[in-house]
C-alpha cells in the first residue's frame, strides 16, 4: 500500500496564516499606511500531483512490493511446514513411550507371575533359593525402566501440549487429553528422483530464495532511477484574502495547473553508490539461491537415505521379534518340562523384551524418517 501510493494521484491540502509586524510590510513611499490584509495574509489551497516519470522507479517499487508479500507468505508456509514437523514428531514419541510402557508393563506382569510360580515351586522343595532370588532380582530390574518410559511419556505430553499452545487447567499432572492412535507403518515407494524433484518445485524456502534474488533486481532499477528526471503534473485550486484591503473575508481564488521536473545533475556520486549496493545484493542473493538449493538437495537425500534405512531396520526388527518369540515359548515349554533352567527362560524373556522395545523404537524412527522425507520435498504443507 505504501508504494503502491507513489503511484497513484496525491491529493494535498495546505493552509497558512499569519501575523506580521507592520514595520516588515513595505508600502510606497507617500502611500496610506499597510491594510490590515498585508499584516494579517491567509491562504488555502487543495492540490492534485500525478507522477508521470521517474525512470522506472515506481514501477520497479511496485514489482518489489508485490515480491516481498509472495515472500511473506512464504515464509508463512515454511513455519507452517515446521510446526507441523515438530508437532508430528512429538506425536509420535508420545505413541512410542505409551507402546514401550505397554511392553514394560507386560514384561514385568510376566516376570511377577513367574516369580510367584518359582516360589510356589521352592515351597515344595522343586528347586533352590537362588532361582527365587534370581527371579527377584529380575523382577527389580524390570521397574526402572517402567518408571523411564511413564516419566518420558508425561514429558512428551507436556511438549506437544507446549507445540499445540495448549497450558491446561494447571491442576493435574498431566496434560488433560489423550492421545489415541499406535505408531504403524504404512509403506510409501519413494524414488531420489522425483523427491529431488519435488522438492525443487514445492519448498518454500527456494522459492523464497528465488524472489529475493528477484526482488534485489527490481532494486537495481530503483536506484538507476536517480540518474533520470521525474516529471510530474499537478491541478490545484486556492483561496486567499486580497492583499490590498482591510477586509478578512475579501477573498480572490481560482485554479492553477501545471508540470513540474527536477533532475539531479548531479549529486555526489549518491545514486552511482546506490547502484552498486544494489547490484551486490543481487549478486548475494544469486548466491544465496544457488547455496540454499545446494543445501536443500542435501537434505533430501540425508532424509531419503535416513527412510530407506528405517525400512531396514524395521524389516529386520520384526524378524528378530519372531525369533525372540519363539525362543522363549521354546524355553518355557523347556523349563515346564524339566529339561531347561529358569536362567534360559529369563535371558529368553530378557531377549524378546529387549526386540520388542526395538521394533516399537524402529517403527517411531520409520514415522519420523517419512515425516522428515515429506518435509524435505515439501509435500506436507504446499506454498500456495
């Protein structure tokens, strides 16, 4: 708005009066004394300028301000694609401490119905202290790291509450609303290609780069503008009081229209400075452009490359969860038999507990690793 009104009519209004000495009016010489006007003069006028020239600098300051609003919402969508980001990835740890404390919580059941059976078998002689001590023992173990994931869990609450700008009642511990939801994995075929792509078409921040360089061009002209005239037209209409006479309300008035040009010869070098600030800035922001597109293709591949190996990991954790699965039910049926020791089934439980924790801790890293990927080729919150 406010360069647009370089280039739009000005209408101006302007008024004046005054009180002057009579000593600083002149009169003829043998002429009656100063009317009452001369020592007293007013005026008004109202004036319209319209610019007609200015060598391009109007012009230039229009496309300049119009670059630097698509700049702003840029901007805007680029924080937008952050926030989301964060907020997904605090999300996720919530889903993946809630799942880590169902494991925990499992595992320590299972571990106390095994204890209480050790000790029913030490109370009909079947086997000795150490087992109950051993199974004791585990069962300690197994609370510390219940105790981590439910401290962890209240934390990731409060941060996302934190990202949601939600504070609570301040009443509870704990944030007042749940979470539903359990952290999956469904698959999405990525390619570097098109992601690399993608992300040179959608990302806000190039885009920006991009307008700043477009912008700081648009400047250049601005400052060449001073080796040119400006020309400008102008109506205007005025009332005064009349200057020979002792009458306040004796008025003459009438319009007035013109041209007006002023072109600075010269002016120190001024402009000729201004140019060349302004030609550095685009050769910065050019730069800045090249360097921000470097760097914005980087982070696609670290993130698609960071994808491609929570795919592994994952597929790889399940298996070892299929083993550990299957090793303890092997040990335990072992053990109900006679034929295994409570140390087998406690490494295989600490084994499948231990797979378990990983596979939920891969499927977040899998979670996070594609919200990163979308956010790096911008495809999660495009620029409009």
């Amino acid at each position: 708005m406010e360069t647009r009104a370089q280039a739009v009519p000005n209408l101006a209004a302007t008024g004046e009066y005054r009180e002057i000495d009579q000593r600083a009016v002149e009169s003829f010489s043998g002429s009656t004394p100063p009317f009452d006007n001369q020592r007293r003069p007013w005026s008004a006028n109202v004036e319209l300028t319209q610019t007609l020239y200015s060598g391009g600098r109007v012009r230039a300051a229009l496309r300049a301000a119009k670059l630097s609003d698509q700049i702003a919402v840029l901007n805007y969508n680029a924080a937008v694609s952050d926030v989301v980001l964060q907020v997904r990835r605090a999300f996720y740890e919530i889903l993946l401490n809630t799942q880590l404390v169902t494991v925990r919580e499992e595992s320590l059941k299972l571990l106390e119905q095994q204890l209480a059976d050790v000790k029913h078998r030490f109370d009909v002689g079947a086997v000795p202290q150490f087992n109950v001590l051993r199974a004791e023992v585990e069962v300690a173990n197994a609370k510390p790291p219940l105790i981590r994931a439910r401290n962890a869990l209240r934390i990731n609450k409060v941060q996302l509450g934190r990202l949601l700008a939600y504070s609570g009642d301040g009443t509870t511990r704990d944030t007042d609303f749940r979470f539903a939801g359990e952290l999956t994995s469904d698959y999405r075929e990525w390619q570097l290609p098109p992601a690399l792509t993608a992300a040179v078409a959608h990302r806000p921040e190039l885009q920006i780069a991009e307008k700043q360089a477009a912008l700081r061009r648009q400047n250049v002209t601005v400052a060449r503008a001073g080796y040119y005239p400006e020309i400008s037209a102008f109506a205007g209409y005025g009332i005064r009081d009349t200057t020979f006479s002792d009458q306040i309300d004796d008025t003459v008035h009438g319009w007035n229209a013109g041209a007006r040009a002023r072109w600075n010869i010269f002016d120190g070098l001024a402009t000729r400075g201004k140019v060349e600030q302004a030609r550095a800035e685009l050769s910065q922001a050019e730069l800045d452009y090249a360097d921000t597109r470097r760097g914005i293709e980087l982070e696609v591949r670290q993130a698609f490359y960071d994808y491609q190996q929570a795919l592994e990991l994952l597929d790889a954790q399940r298996k070892t969860v299929e083993q550990a699965t299957e090793s303890l039910r092997l040990a335990e049926a072992r053990f109900r038999a006679g034929s295994g020791t409570q140390l087998d089934v406690l490494s295989a439980r600490t084994a499948h507990t231990d797979a378990s924790s990983n596979e939920v801790q891969a499927l977040f890293e899998y979670n996070v690793a594609l919200a990163t990927l979308e956010r790096a080729t911008g495809t999660t919150v495009k620029a409009e």
